[in-house]
C-alpha cells in the first residue's frame, strides 16, 4: 500500500480525528513533515457510523491525541 505524509495542522482528515476508528500505521516522522501513514486505510467515524478513508475530511472533525501533540508543538 501507499504510504503519504500530512501535518495535521494543515490536514483535518479522517485520521486525525478523534472519531475515526482505523488501524493507519501512522508514524512519526518530525515536527515539520508530521506523520506517515497508509493512505488507503478504512475505519468508521464514530459519529455518523459510516466507513470513511484517511484522506476523508468532514465538519465534525475533533482532533486526536496524535494531532493534538503536533499542534502544541
């Protein structure tokens, strides 16, 4: 699989929220690049209980703790 890189301070996609149930493999690269993870990765939003890709985005978007941790940065 593919394997992108995003900051979730410029990236509020499904993988950084706190609603999303998905197994991304995110990593850590460093405070400027943010993370690695499988972009083509599926979970559930918690939410509205729908499936939704990482690279999803929607008005219900909360942080998670690996964005809130790059953010305060």
């Amino acid at each position: 699989m593919a394997r992108i890189r995003r900051d979730p301070r410029r990236s509020k996609t499904c993988v950084f929220c706190e609603y999303w149930t998905g197994d991304a493999d995110l990593v850590f690269v460093n405070s400027t690049v943010g993370y690695e993870y499988e972009a083509l990765a599926v979970g559930k939003c918690m939410r509205d209980n729908q499936k939704r890709y990482t690279h999803s985005g929607c008005t219900k978007f909360e942080p998670n703790v690996a964005a809130r941790k790059v953010m305060k940065l």
